[in-house]
C-alpha cells in the first residue's frame, strides 16, 4: 500500500507555488499522463499490511530530477526538504514527507523487477506516439563506451575495450533513435568488449522503414534481408580486404553519414546535461537502469522541446 500525500495545499502554498516562475520541470509535468506508470510500478509494494511505501510515481519523478540535475542520493534527499521546484513537480505539501536516500536506491534496485523499466519505456514511448511522434521511419543504431565507476577489476561485470588508441574499462552503451524526431526508441547496456552488431538485434523492432548505422553494422546478411522484406538498408559500407571502397561507395557514405551522425548528437546530450558521461553506479543490471533513466529522462525532454518547437509562432 502507498502512503497517500496531503493535496490540500493551504492558500499559502498555493500562491507560493502559484508564484514560482514555469520551470523544466513543471512543464514536462504536464505532458505526460502518470497514471500508466502508477499501473505498472504499482505491483513493487501490493502488501495491504506493514510500513507503507512512497507512490511509486512520485519516486520515478525523484530519479527524472537527480538525472537532469545530477544530484547523489543523499543530496537528493536534502534537495527534496527545502526545493520548492522540486516539491511543486512531485506534488508535495510543505507537511508532506520525503524518502531518505536509501529510499530512493531502493527504489532504483526495484526497477529491475519483472523488467518493469522496460514497460515504463513502452509506456513512455506510446505516449510519445499519441502525440503525433511515431517512432517507426527507421532506427539510428549507434554504441559508445562509458568508464567504469571503479578501477580494473573492481566491478566483475565491466570489461576492456580499445577505441582507437584509448583503452577503457567499462561498459557499453547501445541506443536506436528515429531519425526524425531523435526520440530514442531503444536501449542495452552490454560489457565494454561486446561487438555492436552483436547487439543490433536488440534494437531492432522489425516495423522500422530504414536501418542506419556506422561500419561497424555492416552485414551482408543483414543487408539481403533488407531488400527481401523492402526495408531500407542505410549502413555505412565498410571496406574489405582485396575489396576497397569504389567512389560510388564512399558518396553513399558521406550521404548517410549526414543522417547516422543524429545519434551522436543524442550521446552528447546524455554526457552533458543527463549525467551519464561516465558510468555511477557498479554492476551491468545497475548501469542498465541508469541508462533507462537517461534514455526515459531525454525523451521527455526532447517532447517538451518538440511541442514548445510547434507552438512558438
């Protein structure tokens, strides 16, 4: 059972609030219907008897505020007591209470039941839908390495991987974005030395119009299943030995490269403004759940900038 929050403002909290300029927050808030995510996360705490719980949307809001502002558990739990930009998203009253920090990593730990993160980003990308973005004109696949949280050998779950001249201890990073309107449609965390295209499959939906990626995808497999369905296969050839790029390859390559390079701009986002630059936490299924964090948290970003983008005259 969840604990139930005082909605009764007083008038004073009304008017503070009232008076608080629009932030971020307050304006992703209203895109989205919440009640969906209550539906799924609502099976973390059914016990009718014991210590209630905090409501499992108020606690997927808090990770929403730390992954936009960076903020550790123990900050967070202080932030939660005295920011009324925060307690204004969340819905608090200044009476109301808030979870400590070990509340909070808790509930972070939880998600990983029944892979209820992944029926939150179903939820969140059907939503998405329902406002006009369909996310099936193709797939940008794309993977980069993030550093471990701890040194060689100090996470068993993180691996070596050389990128050019840079070796990294760490893991991997694989999303799928459309093209169109760079909303991520996909998401695994792997070991930093697990191939991308061994984890392509993953991405794929099997409804996209077009694949595109680096050379690092190119299968000629891969691409003969393309054609056989009408699919369009927009991965960058790469060469092989005895077999060099022709001219015709590479102004094919430069073309798409054009529309392959969206998804970089997307990891750029995540490594400057969603905390998610370096690896936080130990652990694959831990990295994995940040890593939905960061991909749940840009893609309600990227809907507020989107329709604030069609309204502004």
């Amino acid at each position: 059972m969840y604990r139930k929050n005082n909605t009764q403002f007083t008038i004073g909290e009304e008017l503070i609030y009232q008076r608080l300029p629009e932030d971020t927050l307050s304006q992703v808030s209203r895109l989205i219907d919440w009640r969906g995510f209550e539906q799924i996360l609502s099976s973390l705490h059914p016990a009718k008897v014991g210590r209630r719980a905090y409501n499992p949307v108020l606690m997927l809001k808090i990770l929403i505020i730390q992954q936009i502002y960076g903020h550790s558990d123990p900050e967070m739990e202080l932030m939660l007591k005295g920011n009324l930009f925060y307690r204004r998203f969340l819905g608090l009253s200044a009476t109301d209470p808030v979870p400590d920090h070990s509340t909070i990593s808790r509930f972070r730990s939880d998600l990983k039941a029944s892979r209820l993160y992944r029926r939150c980003f179903s939820e969140l990308k059907r939503q998405v839908a329902e406002k006009g973005f369909e996310l099936r004109s193709g797939k940008v696949i794309d993977a980069r390495l993030v550093k471990a949280a701890r040194g060689p050998g100090k996470d068993k779950d993180a691996s070596f991987s050389k990128r050019g001249k840079r070796t990294i201890y760490g893991y991997k990073d694989h999303i799928a974005i459309d093209p169109r309107s760079e909303f991520v449609s996909e998401f695994a965390c792997t070991a930093a030395n697990v191939h991308d295209s061994q984890v392509m499959r993953d991405l794929l939906e099997g409804d996209e119009e077009a694949i595109f990626a680096d050379k690092a995808y190119d299968r000629d497999s891969l691409k003969r299943e393309c054609r056989r369905v009408g699919k369009f296969y927009g991965i960058l050839a790469r060469g092989r030995r005895g077999r060099p790029l022709s001219g015709r390859q590479r102004r094919r390559n430069r073309v798409l490269s054009r529309i392959r390079r969206k998804v970089e701009r997307v990891f750029g986002i995540f490594s400057l403004h969603l905390c998610r630059k370096e690896a936080r936490y130990v652990g694959l299924i831990a990295n994995e759940i940040h890593l939905f964090l960061t991909c749940f948290t840009y893609n309600l970003l990227n809907l507020h900038w989107r329709l604030r983008r069609v309204e502004s005259p």
